[in-house]
C-alpha cells in the first residue's frame, strides 16, 4: 500500500483506508520484511516536479483554475509549474487544439520538462484529446486528468449550435467520431476522469469516461462545482505525481 507522504489534502483518506485495512485482519501479523517495505515505500516522496497545464471549458478562462492551483501548491508544486491555457471559445477546437499542442512546447521549452501533465474541464476535454489522439501529443504528456470533460459529447451543447465549436462538442459530430475511434487513450499517457449523475451539463453524464482510463464516478457534483471541490482536485493532484 502506497501513501503520499505529507500531503494535506490526503492525510485523513490515508488514515482511514489504513484503519479498515486492519480492522479488516486484526490477526494479521506484519513481518521485518513486510514494514521495511513500507516505511521505504512512504519515504519516497511522489512528483511534484512535472509541469501542469490546465485547459478550461466553454466560456472559461485561466481564472477557472484558482482553486485547483491552490490546491496543487499545497500538494507541492511550485507556482513555476503550474500554467492556463486559453483558447477561443467560440472559434473551431481543431485550431484550440494546435495552440494547445504550441503552447505545451513553450512550456516544456520554459521548464526543461519533456512532458507536462493536463487537467481539463468540460469542453477542455474535446481540446486535449484532439491534441493528444490526432496531433500526436501524448509523446509530450505524461498525466491526463479529465473533468467532466465531454469527451464524447453532450446534448447541451444543442443550445448553441451556432458555434462550430458547439456543433464538434455535439454527440456524433465527425469531431467526436474522430478522437474516439479506435484508442480513446494512446501512448503511454495515463489516463483519468471524474464524472458525476449530478453534472447537469454534461449529458449524458458518462460521457466523459474513456475506455483504458482510471474512470471515477463522483457521488454527486455539479459542473461548475467541480472547479472549487478540493477534495476531488486533491485527488487529482495525487494522479499527477503517481
């Protein structure tokens, strides 16, 4: 069993998964072998060394992204390491896609990092799995964490089909066709998602679950809620440095 040593947010879920552990074999018997591990495997600290780069949804911006920084820094990283991506909104998520694919290479570039990590919200999603599927970019990125991203499309986004990138975001566009045919997570990236029955916006709300991810269904968060919840962006934190 693995712990995050000295992470704030992840002190009282370590805590209790250890007490059920050994609730659950109170005749268990820990043998020197079997401690020496574990103190080993709690001394080594998890990374908070790889860059991460966050990509908003429709409407969105940087400033979407205040929490989640906030609880990345408690977790370790460095303000240095941590970056926004804004696209256009109501532009064509191929072209957001290719500047997203631009700006991870100034990033790299910046930190001397070879891969960076992106955490998405909603309409993020349809961006970075562009980026990563069909321009290749999975090569450049080691952890993808996706928030109730529409990955492959929602109903919603019927209100303002006026917008190419509302007609890609669409369920059946040839957008979602193309980044879920075949491999919906290439490479060696790892891959995660959070979702939830409460979302509102995303619908349906399994939508953002990719086959090959860690998919987790959230009890019950609302869309927008996710971008304040620091227990889920606790967890993401965690993702990222495993």
């Amino acid at each position: 069993m693995r712990h995050a040593p000295r992470r704030l947010l992840g002190v009282l879920a370590a805590a209790t998964l250890a007490f059920t552990l050994f609730s659950a074999a109170p005749t268990a018997v820990a043998t020197t072998a079997t401690t020496t591990a574990s103190v080993a495997s709690a001394a080594q600290p998890l990374s908070t060394s790889t860059p991460v780069v966050f990509v908003h949804g429709y409407t969105g911006s940087a400033s979407n992204w205040t929490t989640a920084m906030s609880v990345f820094r408690l977790n370790g990283w460095s303000s240095s390491n941590l970056f926004a991506y804004e696209y256009n909104s109501y532009g064509n998520n191929i072209t957001n896609a290719q500047g997203l694919a631009t700006y991870v290479n100034t990033v790299k570039a910046r930190t001397g990092a070879s891969k960076v990590a992106i955490v998405n919200h909603s309409m993020g999603g349809l961006v970075s799995q562009y980026y990563l599927k069909v321009l290749g970019g999975n090569t450049s990125v080691s952890h993808l964490a996706s928030i109730a991203g529409a990955n492959h499309g929602t109903t919603s986004a019927g209100a303002c089909l006026i917008y190419t990138t509302c007609q890609q975001m669409y369920p059946g566009s040839s957008f979602i066709a193309q980044i879920t045919a075949g491999d919906e997570t290439p490479g060696t990236t790892a891959y995660a998602t959070w979702y939830s029955a409460c979302d509102g916006v995303i619908v349906p709300y399994t939508s953002t679950r990719l086959d090959g991810a860690t998919n987790n269904n959230v009890l019950c968060q609302t869309h927008i809620g996710y971008l304040t919840d620091t227990v889920v962006l606790g967890q993401i934190a965690d993702f990222v440095a495993s």
